[in-house]
C-alpha cells in the first residue's frame, strides 16, 4: 500500500503557481520523497525528489517540512501541458531497483 | 522520448490468443520493469528484472510469462487472459548502483483489450 496521503483532484489557474501537498506521516529516517506525474495516456515521468533539504529543479520545487511528515510539490507556473495526475511517494534508497509503490495521486487539471 | 519503447501501443486479443508485450531501452540501464494499470487503479508493480535476473514477482498469476533475454529488452507474453487483464501495461527501466535513485524511465505503455 501507499504509504502517501494526497488530494484527489485539484484545479489552478494557467500561469499561476501550483501548490501540490503529500502527508506522509510513518515516513522513515532514510526514506525518500519522490513525485512523479502522469499526463493522459502516457508512462509516469519522474519530477523531483528529496530527503529533507527543499529542492528545486528545472520542473519544480519541493518543500519539505522539518518534521518531514508532509511535503508540497510547487509548480511555479503552470500551463496546460502540466495538467496531470501528480504521485507523491515515500520510498527507501537501500537496494538497486527500484520499489516505488504509486497511490492514487492527485489529479491536477490547469485552466486557461 | 524517454528512451523506453513499447510495441505494440495497443492490442486487442481473444481470451485464447497468445500475444506477446515488447520493451526495449536504450539508455544502458540495467533494472527493467513491468507495471499493470487498470482503469481507476493505482500502478501495480508486477515484475522487476536486474541485470537479467527476475528479482520480483508481485503475485502476477502464470497466465503472464516475463522474459528478459538482456539487459536492454523485456517481454511479457500473455496466453488464456481474462477480460479483468485489460489494462495499459507499462515497462520502465532504471540503472542500479547498489543503491536507489528513485528514478524510472517509463514507456508510452501498451493498452491491452482481452475479448
């Protein structure tokens, strides 16, 4: 099972920011956060993750909270091309392939 | 383009048939996937390959046969499916360092129909 809490669905205005929240509230000391979106139709393509820093990428930012029990993926400026389902997920770094289990997400959908 | 290419995009195939899923990526990884999808249902890992070696198995029942002949390819043959496997079926792969990187390369997918 998931180990993730998100929003089922979610709506923003193109060319605001949008602010996508995860709980995950049994995370671990080595988990890490990852997220991941999945546009209609196609495979998930990975966004960002973190252990506790806030990171930022060409795509977007990810807050962490120090407790690390939640974090908000922000996309700076949205655009109908990053209307999408958004995973958040927990999962540890031990091991070499990967074992990501994916939730339900949050359907995020961007008006013009 | 993520480096991952699936054939066929889609499939539609009797409940006796025996088709076969493609993957193949060219990005030197070494960790290949099997991902099911079902209509209103999260990702379901079902099989994960390291350097050519299963290491996972989800539970998948015997009516869908992996095959990973080298680290670049990946098949899943089906026989005598049921119509509750119609699915999008996705193949990833990742590199494997001894550690994880949370990174998974994934394909378009093969939308599957069993009549």
């Amino acid at each position: 099972d998931a180990k993730t809490t998100q929003p089922p669905s979610m709506d923003c205005a193109e060319g605001r920011a949008a602010n996508l929240p995860c709980n995950h509230s049994t995370i671990s000391g080595n988990e890490y956060v990852y997220w991941y979106r999945q546009i209609h139709s196609q495979g998930p393509q990975y966004i960002i993750h973190g252990l506790k820093n806030n990171e930022t990428n060409e795509m977007a930012s990810l807050i962490i909270t120090e407790d690390r029990k939640s974090s908000t993926l922000i996309l700076p400026h949205a655009t109908l091309r990053d209307t999408a389902v958004y995973y958040c997920i927990v999962s540890g770094t031990q091991g070499g392939s990967e074992k990501l289990v994916f939730g339900k997400g949050t359907k995020l959908t961007v008006n013009p | 383009e993520t480096g991952v290419t699936q054939t066929p995009r889609h499939l539609v195939m009797g409940m006796t048939n025996k088709k076969s899923l493609k993957c193949e990526q060219h990005l030197g990884h070494n960790a290949m996937y099997w991902y099911k999808q079902s209509a209103k249902k999260p990702l379901e890992l079902m099989f994960v390959y390291n350097f050519k070696e299963q290491t996972e198995n989800n539970s998948v029942p015997s009516r869908f046969s992996p095959e990973c002949p080298n680290s670049s390819h990946l098949f899943l043959h089906l026989h005598t499916l049921q119509p509750e496997d119609s699915a999008l079926y996705l193949c990833a792969s990742s590199q494997d360092r001894g550690f994880r990187t949370g990174e998974l390369f994934f394909g378009e997918g093969s939308r599957l129909t069993v009549l």
